[in-house]
C-alpha cells in the first residue's frame, strides 16, 4: 500500500490541534462521572441528563479522533517548499487576468492548515485555483475553470514558503 502523503499545517495550526486535544482528552474524567451521576438517577429510557451526557461523550470523542488523524497525517515540514515556486505550504502574491490592480494573497493547503493570521486565506491543494497552481514559479500564467464555468488565468507574483511572522504582507512590485 502508498505511504499517504502528510498534509501541511502551520506550526501556530498545529499548537492550537494540540492543545484542543489535551483539554477534550483532559475533559473524559469529568464526562465519565456525569455519565455515571446521571445513571444514578435511575430509569436511563426517560433519563435527558443521562442522554445529554452520552451525547457530548460521543462528540468529544469524534473531535479526538478526528483531531489525532489530522495530526497524525500531517507535517508543519516544508522541506519540499521552494522560494519562487507555488507549492503546498507556500504563501502566493498572484493577480488574475492580466490585471495586477486584482492582487490576492493566499496560503495554498488544507483549511487544516489554514494560519491564525485572518487576513490570510487559506485555498486547499485540490481547489481549481489550488491546483492549477502547484508548481508554479513566479511570473507563470496558468488557467482553470472556476466552479461558475468561466476560464481564468492567474499569474504567480511571488511564491515563498510560509511563515507566520510576515505570511499576509503583500510583496511590493
């Protein structure tokens, strides 16, 4: 079987998954005894406190779940990441349509890998506009097909690896 490919995130991403996950983790004892007090209570067919609680045990146990598999597959590496060329993980200055007065800066990756920095979007990997552009080096023009069927190309100002303390400032041309 193909060793799955580890998916970027950024290392802010990554502290904020794992401190999530302690506390959910951290939280399971006291989930536990309200289960257990509200099973005390008697009839569990008509008992709400006794549902409500088996209820946020099981969605505290699919955020675990769900949290430890991102982590798992996942990598704040950027070894493969190079200056000048859109890759997973790279933060790219582009403009579309021949227009360089229409500017966008964004982080190609997973939303999982989506920074903290609000004015950085986050477009995934397998977007049209994501994949159209791995690969690219600045200066290349590429195309895809929008969700609304219109064709638009896209030009890579500048491509760098992330990095958070200067990932949404816009390179001056």
């Amino acid at each position: 079987m193909a060793e799955q490919q580890k998916q970027y995130i950024t290392p802010e991403t990554k502290a904020k998954l794992d401190s999530e996950l302690q506390v959910l983790i951290d939280h399971r004892p006291v989930v536990a005894a309200e289960i257990n007090e509200r099973r005390e209570e008697g009839d569990l067919k008509e008992n709400a406190g006794y549902d409500a609680a088996r209820e946020m045990q099981d969605q505290e146990e699919a955020r675990i779940k769900q949290i430890s598999e991102l982590l798992a597959n996942s990598t704040t590496e950027r070894t493969a990441v190079q200056e000048g060329v859109a890759h997973i993980g790279s933060v790219v200055h582009v403009y579309y349509n021949g227009d360089k007065d229409a500017k966008e800066t964004f982080l190609i990756g997973t939303r999982a890998a989506a920074s903290d920095n609000k004015d950085l979007e986050t477009y995934s990997e397998q977007s049209p506009l994501g994949s159209a552009l791995i690969g690219a080096q600045e200066g290349e023009t590429r195309e895809y097909t929008a969700p609304n069927g219109k064709t638009i190309s896209v030009t890579v100002e500048s491509a760098a690896p992330y990095d958070s303390a200067k990932a949404a400032t816009p390179r001056e041309s």
